[in-house]
C-alpha cells in the first residue's frame, strides 16, 4: 500500500477491532488486517481510540498484528483515500 499507514491491533470484539491513541485513518477508510490482509473500515476515531469493523472472519488475529491504510483495492476495485 502507498500510503504507509500502519498500526498494531490493541484489542479485538467479534468483528470489532481496537487500535490504541491517535491513528492517522480517516472515517469510513477501507484497511487491510493482519497477515492475512482482511478487509476492514475505520468505523470510529476518537482521541485515545481507533475503531475497525471487519467484514471477514477474525478468529485467527491476535493483539500485535498489523493495520494497514491507505487505497485497499478489493475485487479488483480501488478506493479513494
């Protein structure tokens, strides 16, 4: 991805995941979630948190794992910043 925006997974809720403090995501920006590269939107943005709805299954993630951002192509689409 070109942007370079990466974070690390602080918690994880079904679907929902946390990143900890100020992040440089942008609402509704589509991400890539672990090493697998699940897509996911930033949902929420707050001051000491960063909300990620995930659209794929996330029992296999673990705290640490890598959030990416930037323009996530899916299906062969690519998404505005």
């Amino acid at each position: 991805m070109s942007s370079g925006k990466t974070e690390k997974i602080y918690g994880i809720n079904g679907p929902v995941i946390y990143l900890k403090g100020k992040t440089d995501f942008k609402m509704s920006e589509m991400v890539h979630v672990g090493e697998e590269k699940l897509v996911g939107e930033v949902i929420s943005l707050d001051k000491d948190r960063t909300t990620v709805q995930e659209y794929e299954e996330t029992s296999g993630l673990h705290p640490g794992e890598l959030v990416e951002g930037g323009s996530v192509g899916y299906a062969g689409t690519r998404y505005p910043e």
